[in-house]
C-alpha cells in the first residue's frame, strides 16, 4: 500500500502531483516509495498528464555568484525558485572541473569534458569524461569518454545527436555522439581554431559557433546534413558566417522559432536575418533586466500588467527584460523567449546551461 487508507491508483494520482522537489525529499519516506518515485514508469505517468516542466539546469562555476555548496542549479520557471541538485562523488569531481559543457536530451542532462590545473595552477590538463543526469529517474551514470579531451568548447544535441566542436587552445576537432549506442565518432574538424569560444546555439538544425580568432571575432556554421568536402568524413561541413560587426561582436546567441539573435552585456540584440554575408543587423537594445537570483532582484513588479501589454516585454515571474525594437524592426518572437532568459543568465554569471525536462 501505498499511502495507507487510500487505493493504491488514487495515491499515485496524488504523488504524481507533488513539485518535482517535494518528489526527490519524499523518497526517504521508505525504500518502496523511493523506487517508486525514482521510476521511469513514473516519470511517463507524470508526462501523460502534463505534468512535467521544463527547467534551467545551470552548472556554476565555483568563482560566480550563483555558487553555494552545489555546483548544478536548477531554476523552475513557474515558480521562479532555483533548487540545489547535488550527485555522487565521482558526478561532483565532474562538475567541479572548469570549462565542462553541458547539453540536454529531453530529461537528460550531459556534462562533457572540461579541464583541471595543477597544484601550483601553472599547468592544465584537459578531460573527454561524459557525466548523465536522469532527471526522470533522479540518476547519474557516466557515458563513453570523448575522442578528443576538450575544455571551453560548444557543444548541443541537433536532430538526436549530440556534438562537440572546438575548445580551448585553438582545438579544432568535431565529434558526434549516439547516445542509443554509447558511441562517439569524429566528423570534420573546424577550418581553423578559436582561442576562445564565446557563444554557440542551434537554430534551424545548424550550429552556430562564435569567438576570437586571433585578433578577430569569427563565426562559423555547422551542417550536419550537408556533405563533406573532405574524403575522411562523410557527414559534417563548416562554413564562415560573415557580417558580425560593431555592437554585435560580442554576446551570447539566443535562438527562438524564426531568428537567431545576438545580445551583450550593454544590452544591444542583433538578428540574422540570412546566413548569407552582411545577414545580420542590429534590432533593439534590452534597457531594463532583473535578474533572478541577484540580491537586489524585486520579489515583486507593481507594474507587470503594464509590462505585459507590451509587446517587446520579456516576462519570467519577477523578472522582466524590457527589448526596446529598433528601426521598427520586430523583435515580438523574443517575448516570453525561456532561450532569451537562458542566455542572459550565462553572460552575466558565466555558467553553462541546458533546458531539462523536468
């Protein structure tokens, strides 16, 4: 019996709507509500009824302002609570490495790589390690290594498959990994390396990658549907995405449903509006931004029915991002945009982050 005095399907009705935290303390309850709970079965049956959210799982640098005693964050947008995840040993030492990327997979979340320093910090060593968190069944296991150890480095899942590309010290490599079989494999490398990686986002089954180069900001696409131009690789092809300039050099990306955008820390957004040279072009400015777990963040906003009337508000509970329009230009596809809110959470606390079903 479930919960005593009740029938067994009327008590899974009632746990299957606990918030997802409530979930995960409820399980030292008993070793049979536990399993019961740490199930795929009731993960599926908490989909089935619309119950499962997608969360902001952010991983946080040990030197942010986020940081605490846990290195994985997770930011509920219904709510706008942020809850501590902690794992095993082994899933921590991982998390605690610098430069780790991270990607998600429905209710999985992968943290790939990153690097280390020596005991005198003079030296660091670069990881290919692959840490999985099951947020359905509130799990950690750990995946095959990469081909190629890699820090500071994009990475995201396009069509079912994950990819990594790049990394620090100008490395070039590109890697696809089937997660079905556990199995990674090297695709055509980057034309040339980037000292730094800034920012990478997929929009319309491409990625984007963008960074220094040298002296220059740079970015580059990624097909993987296109034929490669190298005899040694058969899926994969990089092309340099020109017209990135002023203003717009520096940021992270955000993509929605129709565009791809660009917006940094002064606030200024620009849009692509093609791939092709000169495609993008500056659109607005963000001139208003509460960020949620800063300690000047309002607990409340006496004018959000104001703000909500507008058409270039940006709303998450007590945050909001007031995206001013340029030129006329519309940027209506940024509003309520949970990839907009991502993206300025990474630029201001310079942490990765993946969007979980929860």
């Amino acid at each position: 019996m479930v919960i005593p005095g009740l029938p067994d399907d009327i008590a899974l009705q009632c746990l299957i709507r606990l918030p997802k935290f409530s979930l995960l303390r409820i399980r030292c309850v008993s070793k049979a509500w536990n399993e019961l709970v740490s199930s795929k079965q009731f993960y599926l049956l908490r989909q089935r009824h619309l119950l499962v959210d997608d969360w902001l799982v952010l991983v946080v640098p040990r030197n942010s302002r986020l940081y605490k005693s846990a290195r994985l964050l997770a930011y509920d947008f219904n709510s706008a609570a942020s809850h501590r995840i902690k794992g095993p040993m082994e899933a921590e030492k991982h998390l605690d490495l610098m430069g780790v990327g991270c990607a998600s997979q429905g209710h999985r979340l992968f943290v790939l790589g990153g690097s280390s320093a020596s005991h005198d910090g003079i030296e660091f060593q670069n990881h290919s390690g692959v840490t999985i968190f099951d947020a359905a069944t509130s799990s950690w296991t750990t995946g095959s290594r990469m081909k190629i150890a890699r820090s500071y480095f994009a990475c995201c899942f396009i069509e079912g498959t994950l990819y990594v590309a790049g990394g620090c010290d100008n490395e070039q490599s590109t890697e696809a990994y089937d997660s079905e079989l556990d199995k990674w494999t090297l695709l055509e490398s980057m034309p040339f390396g980037f000292n730094h990686i800034e920012s990478f986002a997929v929009f319309q089954s491409k990625l984007y990658v963008k960074g220094r180069a040298g002296r220059n900001r740079r970015v580059l696409v990624f097909d993987p549907r296109s034929s490669s131009s190298s005899s040694s690789s058969d899926t994969g092809r990089w092309k340099l995405s020109r017209g990135l300039e002023g203003n717009l050099r520096e940021g992270e990306f955000v993509a929605t449903g129709d565009h791809l955008y660009v917006i940094n820390q002064a606030g200024y957004v620009g849009r692509l509006d093609d791939d092709k040279e000169h495609g993008w072009k500056e659109v607005g400015i963000v001139s208003r931004y509460f960020l949620p777990f800063a300690a000047s963040s309002p607990s409340s906003l006496s004018s959000l029915d104001l703000v909500s009337n507008s058409s270039s508000a940006v709303l998450f509970r007590n945050d909001a991002f007031f995206v001013t329009s340029k030129g006329g230009e519309d940027v209506t596809d940024l509003k309520n945009s949970r990839q907009l809110y991502r993206a300025l959470l990474l630029t201001f606390y310079h942490c990765q982050g993946a969007v979980l079903h929860f």
